[in-house]
C-alpha cells in the first residue's frame, strides 16, 4: 500500500460520493442569500427599536415640557 493510499479518507460501504465542486457554489450563494435575509431582519429589528427608543424619550421630553409651563404658571400666579 503506497503513502497516499494510506491517507486517503476510507469510505463506508454505500456511502454516497460527496457532492461535486460544481455544487459548491450554488450552496454558497444559497448560505449568501440567507445570512443577506437574516441580516436585514435584525437591521430592520435594530431600526424599530431605535424608533421606539426615540419615542419614548420624545414623549418623557413632552411630559416634563409640560411640567415646567404649570410650574412656571403657578409661580408667575403666586408672584402677583
């Protein structure tokens, strides 16, 4: 038995040929387009939450708006 023969990967009886270069490609662009879908899914996510973010604290920012002009009213009232 030759060196390569003894470094040849053996294969069980029955087992199929594994899939030849030409699938490799179309397998890898397949793997492409998903990672591409998955990762605009969680941008979109990321946005949404951003958005929500950004929402919450423009409503904080209007309710303590808010606050400030009865506060601002009551005192100028007590002042005369």
């Amino acid at each position: 038995m030759s060196t390569a023969e003894q470094s040849a990967p053996v294969r069980a009886a029955g087992a199929s040929i594994p899939a030849t270069r030409t699938e490799e490609p179309i397998m890898h662009g397949y793997e492409h387009a998903l990672a591409h879908s998955r990762m605009r899914e969680m941008q979109e996510e990321a946005m949404a939450a951003s958005r929500a973010h950004r929402l919450y604290r423009a409503r904080k920012a209007a309710r303590r708006a808010e606050r400030a002009v009865r506060r601002a009213a009551r005192l100028s009232a007590s002042v005369y």
